[in-house]
C-alpha cells in the first residue's frame, strides 16, 4: 500500500491540452455534453465550434440566432448574473472575430454591428454598478473598426446606417478604437455619411471624431462651436493643428479668440505684438502652445523669456528642461545655477522640492529643508517620500522631513 501511494504521489496529474488528448475524442466528448448540461455558455459554446466546421455561413446564423434572443429579452440582469451574460457577449464577439472573420469579413461586420447594436438594451436592463458591461463593448470596438477596414461597401453601409441610429455611442467606440479607425477608414466612413448627421449634437461630435481621425482639419474646425473655441484649452488644441499645418496666422487667431472670455476666466494676459506675464493666465495647454506659436513666427528669444518666466512662476521642471535644452553649450550650466537658487527663495516650499526631487538635485533639496525647517515639517503628502529618497546621502534633512 505505502508503495502504491509513493508511486501515485509522484504521478503528475495537471490540466494541459497534452494530457488531455490522451483522454481520447469519444471520452472528451462525452465529458463536454455533461459539463454543458449545467452551464448554458459552455453548451453555447461547443454549438458555435460545431457551427464554425460547418463554414461562415453557419457559425453566422449560430450567431445571429443568439443575437436575437438577447435582443428580445426584457427581463432584469442582476449583478450575480452578470458576469454570465458578459461571457456570453464575450464569447459571441471572440468567435465572430476569430472564427467568421478571417472567411467572411463582409458577414463578421454586420455580425458586428448586431452585437453593437444590443448595447442600449443591455444597459437599461442590467444592473452593472462597476461598469464591467461598458468595459466590455468599448473593448470590442477595435475589432469592430479593424474588420470595418477589410469589408465590402455593402457590409460598410450596415455599420454607417448604426452610426447614423446611434452616434453618440458611435463616437464613444471610435475613441476606444484606437488606432484601427485609421485616415482611410475614417475618411471612407464620412464620405458614407450624409450632412444629415450633423443636425444634433451627438451627430456634430461624431463627425468631429471621424474628421480628426482622417486628418481632415477645415472639416474638424468647422464642427466647433465658437463658444467653445474660446475655451483656453480648446484654442490650444486648435492653434497646435494649425502650426502643423503651416497656418500660423490662424494659429495667433485662435490663441488670441480664448482671451475674448470673461476675465474671470482668464488666467494669462497674451500681447499683440509681444508676450507678457500677468497675475492672471491661461491654462498649460495654451501657454505650451503659445510658445510653439512664437517659435513658428520665429520670434525664439521672446519664447525662450517666456519659458524662463513660465519657470519662475510655476518651478515646472518641463519649461525648465524645454528652456535649458535651447542654450548654448555652457550657458545651460549658468542658467541651471541661476533656476536652483530662484528655487530655493521661492515662497512655495513644496514647488520647490518638487523641482529638486524630480530633476534630481538631492544636495540641493537637502539644503532647501536645512535652510527651511518650519516649513520642512509642514510640507504636504510628498514629505515622507522625500525623506526616505534622501536618508542614505543626507540623514539629517531626512529627519527634518520625518518629524
């Protein structure tokens, strides 16, 4: 007995598709049919597999057949039940993908966009606090869009009669695309749509969305409100596609349209001719691509007194980093001396520590906690990180920290 247990222990008995094959088709076969007969998904499953050796057009209609049920169901999801049906939603997409796909892209699309289609229904009738059901159609949206890219015009329209239907969730499945909505699909699908969509917002923002994606900017400019072009960030956004198109005139144009809002909205003051610092400003964005547009003008040294004041007032390592990188060999070396010392006179401490830690100049962050103890102990949540960063070289700023 004790010898058949030793030899019994040294057995490797693990799950692998190697060992299972020993098991044998029939066995194998006769376990799935019982294991199916309790779990619905799997028994779906092994329907689409045998569906799917069958050719396209049979793994389709397997498909479509489920599609459908869901479709028409109106009872509640509960979340016990939720991870099932997103299995399901799941395994119908993966097969339609890998399975249909690769035979059928014409038919995978329309598949496709039934699955797609099931999203408003799904989200009214399941209960899905934790977002799990989005996650799982925004997932799906690469698939969605790559497959579009390889199907016929017929299949095309079946996905462009959905973004007409539907375009606000349209526009949320092209931003989780990625980059499977490439220019050419992108310009292929807004050639598909008709003016039409641009009538309701949603449909305005799709557009938009396509019109970005296929590198179509008087397109993409026209779709922007002129309030929202007065946005800070927005007038960055549009000035930063301007510059790359060499229309630096309306580049100006639209930085210049922000600081026509209300002063309270203002947090930057941007010259005519010229550039100046305010006890107001913009947001990062628009400062960032005011100084790209001063670069475009060719107007460098006013962009770089502008990247020095940019530091002076934030202690930002990035406009510092974008400033140094512009000098001359050694002047970067005088200009870094003359940044730390206005770090460490600065009335916010924390700043100050950030550029040291961040850059990293640890002498010189240990000198700005010794110079500055009161403030040392009082500074924010960064303050323990800092000290265990500068225990080994500098023990006794550390423990100013720690206190």
């Amino acid at each position: 007995m004790k010898d058949f247990m030793a030899r019994a222990s040294r057995a490797s008995v693990r799950l692998s598709s190697a060992s299972l094959v020993h098991l044998g088709a029939p066995r194998l076969a006769d376990i799935l049919i019982d294991a199916g007969a309790g779990n619905a998904n799997l028994k779906r499953r092994l329907r689409l597999e045998l569906a799917a050796e069958l050719g396209p057009a049979a793994l389709a209609m397997e498909i479509n057949k489920r599609l459908i049920a869901l479709e028409a169901a109106r009872t509640r999801v509960s979340w016990r039940k939720r991870g099932e049906l997103i299995t399901d939603l799941e395994t119908h997409r993966r097969m339609t993908v890998e399975r249909l796909a690769p035979d059928a892209p014409g038919e995978a699309l329309m598949v496709l966009v039934r699955w797609f289609d099931l999203y408003p229904g799904l989200v009214a009738r399941v209960k899905d606090t934790k977002g799990e059901l989005i996650a799982t159609f925004e997932a799906g949206a690469p698939d969605l869009f790559r497959i579009a890219g390889s199907a016929e015009q017929e299949a095309l329209r079946e996905l462009l009669d959905a973004m007409r239907r539907r375009p606000h969730d349209y526009d949320r499945w092209i931003a989780a695309a990625g980059d499977a909505v490439d220019a050419g699909l992108a310009s292929a699908l807004l050639d598909g749509l008709d003016a039409g969509v641009r009538k309701t917002p949603a449909g305005r923002l799709l557009v938009r969305s396509l019109a970005d994606r296929a590198q179509a900017l008087d397109l993409w400019l026209s779709l922007i409100p002129p309030e929202q072009a007065r946005s800070p960030d927005v007038a960055a956004d549009i000035a930063r596609r301007l510059l790359a198109a060499d229309r630096t005139s309306e580049a100006r144009a639209a930085l210049e349209a922000a600081l026509t809002s209300p002063r309270s909205n203002r947090r930057w003051a941007f010259g005519g001719r010229h550039q100046d610092l305010d006890a107001t400003r913009l947001t990062p964005a628009w400062e960032t691509a005011a100084i790209a547009l001063l670069e475009a003008e060719g107007r460098g040294e006013e962009a770089q007194t502008l990247r020095w004041s940019l530091f002076e007032r934030d202690l930002s390592v990035p406009a510092l980093r974008d400033y140094l990188s512009r000098l001359p060999d050694f002047d970067d070396v005088e200009a870094l001396d003359r940044a730390f010392a206005h770090a460490a006179t600065a009335a916010d401490f924390d700043a100050a520590m950030r550029l040291f830690m961040d850059w990293p100049a640890h002498r010189e962050a240990a000198n700005l906690v010794l110079a500055r103890p009161r403030e040392a102990r009082k500074a924010g949540l960064m303050k323990r990180a800092w000290a265990s960063r500068l225990a080994q070289r500098f023990p006794e700023a550390a423990s100013v920290l720690a206190d």
